[in-house]
C-alpha cells in the first residue's frame, strides 16, 4: 500500500531533491518532502492551516498527508512545525496534553495570539500569497 501512495504521489508532484535532507523512508516521498517544503516557508509570527499547506504543495484534499509529514519530519529539518494549525486556527493537540501546551507557548513567543486553543484570525496565512 505504501508503494502505490508513493508511486501515486510521484506521479503529481516532480521529485524535489535537496542536498541537506535527511534520507529515510518518508524523505524519499515527493509529496511530504513538498510539505516540508511549504511548511518552511510559513514566516514568523504566522499560522497556517494543514489544508493550506497541502493545497501549497500541490495536494488538495491531503490535509492529513500534512498532519502525517510533520509527525514523521526529522528533528534536524528544524521545521516550524507549530505554525501550522487545524481549520479554523484551531490547535488541533488535546488540551490537556505537552504538545497543545508547547505549540501554544511557541506561537506566543512569535506574538501569535492564542486564546481557547485557537489562533487569532489576523494570524492566519493563505500560502498561495507567497
């Protein structure tokens, strides 16, 4: 089954090769690397959501493919993963658990507003601007 998703995915996307990405499984897939890729590119003090980030990488509908990519990115990648949030700037983390609590204190030291495990509106990014 993972090889037809990644078969599937190289079939959308053109392979993009970096010089600097780990190697591993999920790096050898077109589609996470293009939403690492975005990911990156959301800037300070900023949120977006997981659809807009797939959207941006050519993936529409894949708002979970976005979820699955930041889960499995490596820790040397340095990701901001904590700008991106579910729709609607909702943090997407039960509240009660470590990382609803980090990616909330994150995005407040990048002088994001969090209330109620939601981002202010003004905060949100549509990637297609950039």
């Amino acid at each position: 089954m993972a090889r037809a998703a990644k078969m599937t995915a190289e079939l959308f996307l053109p392979l993009r090769a970096k010089a600097s990405r780990p190697r591993g499984p999920a790096s050898d897939n077109p589609a996470i690397q293009a939403i690492w890729d975005v990911v990156g590119t959301i800037p300070r003090g900023k949120v977006s959501t997981y659809g807009a980030v797939a959207r941006a990488a050519g993936l529409p509908g894949r708002a979970r493919l976005a979820g699955l990519a930041l889960k499995v990115a490596p820790r040397q990648l340095h990701l901001p993963w904590h700008r991106v949030v579910g729709a609607g700037g909702r943090i997407v983390f039960p509240k009660t658990s470590l990382q609803h609590r980090e990616q909330a204190r994150r995005l407040r030291a990048e002088r994001v507003a969090v209330q109620n495990g939601r981002v202010g509106r003004s905060h949100i990014t549509d990637l297609e601007t950039f």
